[in-house]
C-alpha cells in the first residue's frame, strides 16, 4: 500500500483550539520525540529537551491565535535534522505580529553564545512592564541549537518553524 505521507512526516495534525486536545496534542507530539530516541540512550536528555521545546511552541500557538481557530503542527524527521513546524491565525495585524516575533528571533541570535543570549533575554524579562519573560526561543535555541524562524504565509497564517538537529552533537 502506499503511504499517505512522505517517510519523514512523522506527524501532521490540525488541532482546534480546545485546551483538552492542545494538552494531548502536547503530550503525543512529546511522546513521537522521544520514541525517535528510544534506543539511543545517550541522547535521551536531549530528547527531552525537543519535547520541551515542542511544547512551547504549541502553547504559544494556543495562547497567541483567536478563539474558534484551529492550527497545524508538523513534524519531520531527516538523518541530519528534525523539522517542526506550527502554523497559526494571529489575533491583530498579522504583518506586526510576524514583524515583532522576527525582531525577538534576530535578538535571541544576535549573540554568537546562546548562553549569553539567553542571559540577555532574562535580564529584559525583569523590566518587562507587561511581564511577559519572551524566554521561549532563546531557552530553545540555549537547549535544543534550533534554529528558529518566522514568516507571514500567503493565507495569512503565522507560520514558526525550528530546524533541530538530529543529536546534540550536531549542534
């Protein structure tokens, strides 16, 4: 039989916005993650750490989109990488939502050490007058090495994707 998917796609899920399926959604995408790494043990904290980041970026997906709206998540597993993909509606203007996520993307890389970055990050966080932390992509890129990107799509989604590499030696 053929498949229905390419051999990568390991998920690709359209979820609707009810916090009982985002939470499962959460905990299957984390449990695919860590099956890619069940018979590696040595890289099972790593495994970890890309469900963490999974999740975040599916949270966010959940808390940043409008009620009665659905979004996407893919996953994608190659022998150099995993592709995860999420793609969302925003509220407001989409074009300053998107503008805004790419400016914290070019600060969570504007420092060649991730440390450092995330450092920033967390000082900004405490001076943040609506208290937000924005913490999520420099602890991703601090933990994981993904790279992260943002980008408007044609349909005026939201669409965030973050290239992992397959093992943290590949970082």
């Amino acid at each position: 039989m053929p498949r229905l998917q390419s051999p990568d796609c390991l998920l690709n899920a359209f979820i609707f916005k009810e916090w009982e399926f985002v939470s499962a959604t959460r905990k299957y995408l984390s449990d695919l993650i860590l099956g890619i790494y069940k018979d590696e043990k040595e890289n099972q904290f790593y495994a970890e750490k890309l469900a963490t980041a999974s999740s975040e970026l599916i949270e966010n997906a959940y808390k940043y989109s409008p009620q009665e709206t659905d979004f996407q998540i893919v996953l994608q597993k190659s022998e150099q990488e995993i592709l995860l993909q999420v793609r969302n509606y925003v509220q407001g203007d989409p074009v300053a939502t998107v503008a805004a996520i790419q400016k914290e993307i070019e600060l969570v890389y504007g420092d060649p050490d991730p440390r450092e970055a995330f450092k920033k990050k967390v000082l900004a966080s405490l001076s943040d007058p609506n208290g937000k932390s924005m913490l999520g992509y420099a602890k991703i890129r601090l933990e994981t090495g993904g790279l992260i990107s943002a980008e408007l799509e044609d349909d005026g989604l939201l669409l965030i994707s973050v290239v992992f590499p397959l093992t943290p030696s590949n970082r």
